[in-house]
C-alpha cells in the first residue's frame, strides 16, 4: 500500500492510500474527528464518511487483527520479560 501524509495548516494531516490494486481513499484527521473518502477510477470522491474520534477508534479496533486489551496483554508479557519482571 502507498501512503503519503500532507499537513493542512490549519486543518489537519491528509493521509491519501492506493492499494496494490489501484483503489484510492483518503483520510483527512482534524481536531473535531475524521473523514474517509473513497474514489473512483476517475480520481473524484464516490462517497466521504464523516467519523467522530471514538467512532474511528472503534474502525481502528476492527481492522486490528486482534482486539486492543488482547494486544495490550501480549507487550505487557514482552516487556516483563524484558526487563525481567515475568512471572
């Protein structure tokens, strides 16, 4: 996948993707939350989803291939034994 990452003073960070396939969306993270936009072959805009902050954190989880406290206990694990600290 290619991303590239522009800052919108003011704004936010656009973060436009292409899949290995050529398919293209972007997201753009503002302060208030974020829109994802899809386009089509003709590089317009399809369709634009408005999410809020805790909406795209539950995205985020989704597309995780393990849930959150799942990944949190595995680094827990790693760094008790790390440092020493397993039990």
């Amino acid at each position: 996948m290619q991303v590239t990452h522009i800052t919108v003073p003011g704004v936010g960070v656009m973060h436009d993707l292409s899949t290995r396939d050529g398919q293209q969306f972007r997201l753009l993270v503002e302060e208030s939350g974020i829109q994802l936009s899809v386009y089509g072959s003709d590089d317009e805009p399809v369709t634009t989803v408005a999410l809020e902050r805790d909406e795209a954190d539950v995205v985020a989880d989704l597309l995780h291939s393990r849930p959150i406290p799942d990944r949190m206990a595995e680094l827990e694990r790693r760094f008790a034994e790390i440092t020493g600290r397993a039990r």
